[in-house]
C-alpha cells in the first residue's frame, strides 16, 4: 500500500525544506515524526503536517480487509520542488530599486509499506 500527499506554497526556499526531509527519507514513520518533532526549524511543523496527512490518506486508502498499522510504513518518497516566487521591490539611494524573491517551495512525501 502506498499514499502520498502534496504541500504547496510553503513560505519557505526549498533549499531549507530539502535540510529537514534530507534527515527523515527512508526512516519508519515513527521515527520520522520524532525527529520532526524535536527540530528546531520552524518549517519542521509543515513537513510533520505532511508526512501526518500521508499516513492518514495510506490508512483511509487500505480496505476493510487489509488494515494498515502506522508503524509498518516507511518514508518511501520525500522531495522539495521550488514554487513561484513573490517579487517584492525595497526602495534604495537616490530612487533607486532593489527586487525582493520571496521563495516558495512545494512538498511532496510517499509512505508505503515496510514490505514493499
């Protein structure tokens, strides 16, 4: 069984997001949410958001039959795409102006069964 889930417009570059998913890929879920628990990155709480959702779309996913237990899925697949960036202009010396990139990123995480 496999699930995935899609953040999108993360306030936050994708070079700083790929520092956390960069510690959790491959990891049991389990231990995946305790090393996003205890991060102290803020984007850290976007990414435990996400990585929850996936779990739960694997387990709704799953039929009657065959149940699906949290701690047999493992982060399968976890990538940080760059996302549109908002131009901002800061006004310098003699009316001159600088642009300001507030970079974006998308989130996408994949858990999957242990067995697979």
């Amino acid at each position: 069984m496999e699930a995935r889930a899609v953040l999108k417009q993360i306030g936050v570059p994708a070079t700083k997001v790929r520092q956390i998913i960069d510690h959790i890929r491959g990891k049991p879920v389990e231990e995946a949410l305790g090393i996003l628990q205890f991060s102290p990155r803020p984007v850290a709480v976007a990414v435990e958001k996400t990585l929850k959702s996936a779990i739960a779309n694997c387990q709704n996913k799953a039929d009657e039959d065959a149940t699906v237990d949290a701690e047999e899925l493992v982060v399968k697949t976890i990538f940080a795409d760059e996302a549109r960036d908002l131009k901002r202009v800061r006004p310098r010396a003699r009316g001159a102006a600088d642009r300001i990139r507030k970079r974006h990123s998308h989130l996408t995480v994949v858990v999957s069964d242990e067995h697979n």
